[in-house]
C-alpha cells in the first residue's frame, strides 16, 4: 500500500523547487570541494588585498602591486573608508575565475556522480530542479559576498586600530552599490561555470575551459583588439569586459601601473552593468534550454 510518502513532492502539497533547494543547500553544505573553493577566494581577498600591502607598509619596502606608490596612499587603502573598493576590485578576474569552479563543480558533479540522472527521472520536474540547484548556488554566492564584506572589515579595523587611524566606515550608499555590483559580478561568472559543467557533463573539462577562458583567452583578444578593430568590438561584449569595466568605473582611476588585474573602463558603467545583467539571465535561459532538450545519461 502505498503512503504520502511515496508520492512526489508537489502531489503532498510540497514546492518542489523549494524542496529542490533545501536538497541542494544540504549537498553543497556537505561537500568539502565547496569550502575549499570558498577558503580559496577568501585566502586570495585577504592576501592581495590587504596582508601584502601592509607588509608593504610596515617594512618600508616596495612590492609588485604597489611600486612608487607613496605609504600614505597605501596605507589610505587599507582603512575602513576604503572597503568598497577593496570590496569588488579582485572579483572582475580572480574572483570570477573561482566562482566559475564552483559553478562548474556544481553542475559538473552532479552528471559525473549520477545525482542529475537520478533526480530528473524519478524526482521533480527538470526545471524544479534546476531552479533548485540554481537558488541554492546563488545563495552560496551571496553568502560569500556578505562574508567578504566583513572579512575586509574586520582586517581593515585591525589595521586602522594598529596604526592608530580612523575607523570610520565608508557612506551607506557606497557600500550597498559595491555589494550589489560584487554579488552581479560574482552571480554572472558562477552562472557561466554552471553552463560551462551542464554542457560538458563533468567538472574537469568545464573548471579547464572556464579558467582558460576567465584568466587567458579574454586578455588575448584584448590585446590583439588594439590592432584590429573587428576584435576590439567583439571584445566590448565579452563578460570579463562588461565585469571588469563595471567594477572599474565603479572604482574610478583606471589604467595605472598598480591597478588590480582584469579592472577596466572599456565601457561605461551603465553598458557594464546592463551587458553584466544581459548574461546573467541569458546563461541560466540558456542552461534550462540545454537541460530540458538532452537525455540524462
């Protein structure tokens, strides 16, 4: 005989996608290839963005990131007032490169260990589930974002209580625009590594393409697009230029000598952030298209 149990979620008056969710959070939760690949960007925030500059600053000496820049401006830098900066400028590059490894892993492993095969059969609808694994995956993100933001200010606070400087913090409206613009930024480039494992069905060859893409093919395009004018137009709608333009109007300055990798001001900020928000809701279109066309195994 059978039981409520034994029926599908939405026949028990469940949400499946709210369901698929939960199933999703308590998987990623579980998982330690997600907390090393969250240790790995916090490790690399608090590294480039503050342990070597205040080394810097204390030793006296002059390093890759900062040479010729006067002690004031880097130590300036460092404080409190400064984190909205801080915030987003590693993301357009470095920290989308990490969040397309998680994205891909996400999705990757989930065809590689059979998950997808098993739940798209017997489980919710395909696009519950997808719409699960998507909410779950951006509730990580912006949970990471949140923990960032208060990472950088608990090192900026030490900083300004060891120097003996001001610990005020930064207006309001500054720190929500960098959030907002930190979290599109980090959504945009998870969503393309989700793509990236829902096309090659594994997170080995989809993590190798979203780093070759994220941290090589992009620069070279940009730098053969100064000789060639049909290169540099097609580069203007590439996402690494649409992020790194979009943090880089944001921060302003851009294009000195120790300007923080992938930061651009190719575009405006308002083409940025629309070019930004274009792809972050063509990817996941183009993911449930992919997801509802093929066969499972």
């Amino acid at each position: 005989m059978s039981t409520v149990l034994d029926k599908p979620a939405a026949d028990r008056g469940g949400n499946p996608v709210l369901d698929s969710t939960r199933a999703e959070i308590l998987r990623l939760r579980k998982w330690p290839a997600v907390w090393v690949t969250i240790g790995a960007w916090l490790s690399m925030n608090a590294m480039f963005g503050y342990i070597f500059d205040y080394v810097t600053y204390t030793s006296g000496t002059s390093s890759f990131s900062n040479e010729g820049e006067p002690r004031a401006a880097i130590l300036a830098r460092l404080l409190p007032s400064s984190i909205p900066d801080l915030l987003a400028q590693g993301m357009p590059m470095f920290g989308g490169a990490i969040m397309m490894v998680l994205g891909a892993i996400i999705a990757g492993n989930g065809y590689g260990w059979g998950t997808w095969k098993t739940v798209l059969t017997q489980g919710p609808s395909r696009t519950s589930t997808l719409l699960g694994s998507l909410s779950a995956m951006t509730a990580l993100v912006a949970g990471l974002v949140t923990v960032t933001l208060l990472s950088d200010y608990a090192m900026s606070l030490a900083v300004a209580i060891a120097q003996s400087q001001s610990t005020a913090l930064p207006a309001f409206g500054d720190t929500a625009q960098a959030v907002g613009v930190a979290f599109l930024v980090m959504e945009m480039w998870a969503l393309a590594g989700y793509l990236l494992g829902t096309v090659a069905r594994g997170p080995a060859l989809s993590v190798g393409l979203g780093l070759v893409w994220a941290l090589v093919i992009e620069n070279l395009l940009r730098g053969v697009g100064t000789s060639l004018s049909w290169v540099e137009s097609f580069t203007h709608v590439l996402p690494g230029t649409a992020s790194g333009s979009l943090v880089g109007q944001m921060i302003g300055n851009v294009g000195g000598p120790n300007d923080t990798p992938g930061l651009l001001d190719t575009l405006s900020f308002q083409r940025g952030l629309w070019t930004t928000v274009a792809y972050a809701v063509l990817l996941p279109l183009l993911t449930w298209w992919l997801v509802r066309r093929r066969d499972v195994t």
